[in-house]
C-alpha cells in the first residue's frame, strides 16, 4: 500500500496477474478494503482503477496489477 496525495488515497499491486485476472482484481478489492478498514474504519472506496474497471482500462505491468482509490470516511 502507498499513500500518495492524501492519507486517504492508496494503491494497490497484485502480482500474477496472468495467472487469474479475476483473482488479480478480487484480491486488490480485498487489500483496499483492509487497508480502508484499518486506517478509516470504513470499507466504502471510490477507485480510480478498481475490480470493476473496463479491463482494457486496468494498468498491468510485468504481470502486476494496479489499482488506485480513496478511502472513503464513514
């Protein structure tokens, strides 16, 4: 997890992608909803590149997939 402009704001990065694109995407939905969790009690996120992003939209990069997102505050 990185916090860049605001603590709020993160990114994720899953590896292996080309293993499971669906399991690449669920578990980058999972890690930022721990990290929101832990770090603003709330599990409500708005993804800039999320799970439901368009998939020629999502950011792969030697098989690493990249989200990014804002907690959002309870």
């Amino acid at each position: 997890m990185d916090k860049k402009v605001s603590p709020a704001d993160f990114s994720v990065v899953v590896n292996g992608v080309s293993a499971s694109l669906d399991g690449a995407r669920e578990a980058g939905r999972y890690e930022g909803t721990k990290f929101c969790i832990e770090n603003f009690g709330s599990s409500r996120i708005e993804w800039k590149v999320g799970p439901d992003t368009e998939p020629q939209q999502l950011q792969i990069s030697d098989d690493k997939l990249t989200f990014a997102g804002t907690c959002q505050r309870p």
